[in-house]
C-alpha cells in the first residue's frame, strides 16, 4: 500500500536522507569527538583532509587552523590534530608506543617489507632492528671520504657559475647532491646527477609521488577503487604508484648489479647480514633502498634548500656563521671540512637545528591510533581508535615551548644551554617515538647520514662563497 503512494526511487531518497541526517546530527552532537573545534566540513567528512593535502599549502594552513581554533583541532570525523605539548608526548612515547594510522597503510600497499609504512609495532621493531646497524653513526663515519668525492665535484661546478658571477639555481645542485649522496651511501654509486649537472626528470617524479601520496592517504577508498578497477581496465593514473613501480624497479637494479660485490655501503652491509643470518632477503634488501631513494633524498634537499634560504634572508646570521666556522674549521683542507670539526662549530649546528624547526621537510600529521584504553588530551577523554597525530609546522611553532618568536628564524634560541634540553625533546623534523627517522640527527656529537651530509655542503658552501637572493628570484612553496 506505502508503494502505491510513493515509488520505490522516493522511499530510497527518505532512507537516504534520514541516514545522512542522523549521521550529520551523531557526528555534530554526539560524537566523542564532538566538543573539538575545527573546520565544520572536517567533521562530517575526510574527503574534507584529502582535498587539504591536496591543494599543497597544508604546512601552513594547518598551523593557521591552531591559531583559530587552539592546541586541538578535529581534522577528520575521527581524526584529531594535537598541538598541546603534554598530549604531543604522549602519543609519541617509546614505550607502549600509539601504532601507526591507517593512512600510512595506503603507501605500504602489499609490500611485506616497509619500515616506514608498516602499522604493526611487533613487525616494525623486528624490520628495524634487521636493518638498522648500516644507518648507524658507526657505519656513517665510513661514507665521509665518497662525500667529500662528491663535494669536490660539486664545488668545481659551482666555482664555474662564481668565476662569471651568474645567477643559477642552488636548490637545483643542491637536490642533485641529495640524490648522489643517497646513491652513494646506499650503493657506493652516486647517480651522476652531479657530474652530468641533469636529474633525468627524477625530481618531478619524485614530487608528483609524494604529491599523490599525500592526498591519497586519506582518501583511501579511491585508492582501492583505482587499484582493483580503474588500473586492471584503464591502467594506471596515479603518480604514488611510481614508489612501488618506477622507484622499485631503479632501486632493484642498483641492488642487482650491487650483488656479491665487496662494499661497505648500505646495500652492502644488508648483504653481509643476509650472508650472515639469511635476512634480510633480496626483496626486503630492494624495498630498503627504494626507501632510502623515496624517504632520504628529497627531505634532505628540502631541508638544505630551506637553510640557505632563510640564511640569504638573514645576512648577517650568513656573516656569523661563516666566522664561526673560519674560527672553529682551520684544519680542515680547503673548504671541504671534516665532519668532526662541523660537529664543534655551535653556530653550524644550531642553524641547521633552527632550519628544520621552522620548515621542517615532512608537513602531513603523523597518524597514530589511540590505544583500546584510550587517552585524555587537555583534560577530555579520547576513546581508544581515535586517529591523532601532529605536524612538525605544528609543534614547531607552539609559543608555549619555542618562544614568541617562534615565526622567525633565530638559531641563537638553540645556543641557550639551559634551554637546550628541551627544545631538543619537542624537535620534531624526524618524527618521534619508535618511529624516528632512521637517518637521523642524534644526540651528543653523533650523527648520522644526513646530518653529516647536511653540515658538509653548508660548511664547505659558505666558506668558499658569497651568496645574495637575486631580485628576481622565484620562490615557491608546494608541501605534498
Ligand atoms: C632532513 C632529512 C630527513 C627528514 C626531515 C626526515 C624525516 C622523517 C620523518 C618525519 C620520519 C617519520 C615519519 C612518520 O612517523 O610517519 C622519517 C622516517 C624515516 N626516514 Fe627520514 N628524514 C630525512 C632523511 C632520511 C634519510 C637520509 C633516510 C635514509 C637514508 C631516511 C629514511 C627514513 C626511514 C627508513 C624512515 C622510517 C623509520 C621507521 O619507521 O622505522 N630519512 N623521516
């Protein structure tokens, strides 16, 4: 009788509207995360986060979302952006680490092997623990003598753009160092990008990747719909795909002709192990190193180009440091300075500290699940499930911690001894937990690979050479 007074296609509609009405009204009343404030689309739907990822500007718009709506921030029907320093600690703790959200799950697609994508703790501290010894700082003092190889290449190029005073691209020379160091740690074969002064387009690559990446991590059910339907009929129309193909495929390679080969770089050392103790295997020895080429040499381009700029912005913090390292690098040759005497230059160290803090290379939030127990964040109970994580653009520039000057770029502030600790605990450039980056800075005069890659190329740049920002520089910003 109903169907008589309506058709079919109208009750569908009533049943439709219904449903979504009532989850409008759980998600805006009722929802555990309902008194969080944020961006009302942000609450109802992902999509709402995808499309921030996607436009590129998401490094700054997050941070301008805190200064609206404070040190929480809903970002997702169950996502929250946490910028409270107390909260912050929590979900990147050692121990009872949160795991990883399921955003990451969408990078790690099938690959069995991937440290940085991989959701279980139990797994992740198995893989890292296989890998972990050749990224440490004893097997990275091993790398300095084919970096100042490169170094040496590279300041030949530049001293060519210096002797005729032309204007050029040093955040070009600068990436393709990047790409050559990784190549050479990894394969004791840099790439040639270098001395061939081109990247075969690999840059773009790379950047369309990560640009895909970064939205399709939370849009995950149009990543499935496009690798079960829209590729086996259409083929492929992601650029995120290049990781486990065109970067998968270049790193297998390398690792083919690298094979039985004596060597103490990274790919060689895995092999040792593997000859050792059978693992890790040939396909995990290939997924490592497409991450050290996806993870390691984009992050430290960008972070190096980040340096220099604010440096040519600050002229007279360029006029101190290069004093400083006049004063504290006299021994070394030329302007090549060994890593030991970069380590003791305090200024070096605290620019390079103070660049990753105010533009720190990775900008997404780091997604983890709260615990089944859950958790309380500024005095309000989270139920276990929750996605929560922070931007480094985040907790970088929470005045709480950094200061009101927490917007300029000071490397003075990591000078301050009595402060120094705890800056230092809330530096986020590599991430936290158990989760760190494995190519990172550590503490007490040790480093690893690309901090000495880091302090390498900017020691021997301004030492050797007068910088200035050409009028008409073009400086973009795209976060992916
Ligand atoms: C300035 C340079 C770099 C920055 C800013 C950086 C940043 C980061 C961050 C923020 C994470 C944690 C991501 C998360 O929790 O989701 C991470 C993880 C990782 N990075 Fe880096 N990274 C840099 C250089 C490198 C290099 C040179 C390598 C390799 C040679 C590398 C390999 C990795 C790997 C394998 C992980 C996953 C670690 C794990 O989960 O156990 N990164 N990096």
């Amino acid at each position: 009788m109903y169907e008589q007074l309506f058709p079919t296609s109208i009750w569908f509609l009533a049943i439709f509207a219904a449903s979504a009405c009532t989850y409008v009204i759980y998600q805006y009343v009722f929802s555990p995360l309902a008194s969080f404030p944020g961006p009302l689309a942000a609450k109802f739907t992902k999509v709402w986060r995808a499309y921030g990822m996607y436009k590129g500007t998401w490094h700054r718009d997050i941070v301008d979302l805190h200064r609206k709506y404070g040190p929480v921030v809903r970002i997702g029907p169950n996502e929250l952006s946490v910028g409270d320093p107390e909260a912050f600690r929590q979900i990147y703790r050692v121990s009872k680490a949160f795991p990883k959200g399921a955003s990451y799950s969408v990078v790690q697609g099938t690959r069995p092997f991937d440290l940085a994508n991989e959701r279980n703790e139990k797994i992740h501290a198995a893989q890292r623990r296989l890998v972990a010894r050749p990224y440490s700082m004893e097997s990275t003092k091993r790398f300095e003598p084919q970096i100042d190889v490169l170094l040496d290449t590279l300041l030949h190029k530049l001293d060519d753009f210096a002797k005729s005073s032309q204007i050029f691209d040093l955040g070009f020379w600068i990436q393709l160092y990047a790409f050559d160091v990784i190549g050479t740690v990894s394969f004791s074969k840099p790439f040639g990008f270098i001395s061939s002064g081109t990247d075969n387009a690999i840059f773009e690559r790379i950047q369309k990747a990560m640009d895909s990446a970064a939205w399709l991590m939370h849009a995950r059910w149009f990543f499935n719909l496009h690798q079960n339907v829209i590729k086996p009929i259409f083929g492929n129309w992601l650029a995120l795909n290049d990781r486990h193909g065109y970067f998968f495929q270049f790193s297998k390679d390398e690792v083919e002709k690298r094979k039985g080969k004596p060597g103490k770089d990274i790919a060689g050392q895995l092999f040792q192990a593997q000859a050792a103790g059978g693992q890790p295997n040939d396909l995990a020895i290939t997924f490592m190193m497409t991450t050290n080429v996806f993870a390691g040499s984009d992050t430290t381009a960008i972070a190096m180009r980040a340096i220099f700029l604010n440096l040519l912005h600050n002229p007279q913090m360029l006029k101190k440091l290069r004093a400083d390292l006049q004063e504290q690098c006299s021994s070394s040759s030329g302007s090549i300075v060994n890593s030991s005497e970069a380590e003791s230059s305090p200024y070096l160290q605290a620019v390079i500290y103070e660049g990753l803090r105010i533009f720190p290379s990775v900008a997404f939030v780091l997604d983890r699940d709260v615990p089944p127990e859950g958790m309380t964040i500024i005095g309000k109970y989270i139920p276990g499930g929750t996605v929560v994580g922070t931007s480094p653009w985040v907790i970088h520039r929470v005045q709480e911690i950094w200061g009101a000057d927490a917007d300029e770029f000071r490397p003075e502030r990591w000078l301050d001894e009595e402060r120094i600790g705890e800056l230092r605990r809330f530096f986020f450039a590599f991430g936290g937990g158990t989760r760190t980056c494995i190519g990172r800075r550590q503490y007490q005069g040790a480093f690893t690979i690309t901090w000495l890659e880091m302090e390498k190329l900017i020691a021997a740049l301004v030492m050797r050479y007068d910088f200035e920002l050409a009028d008409d520089a073009n400086i973009t910003e795209k976060c992916g």
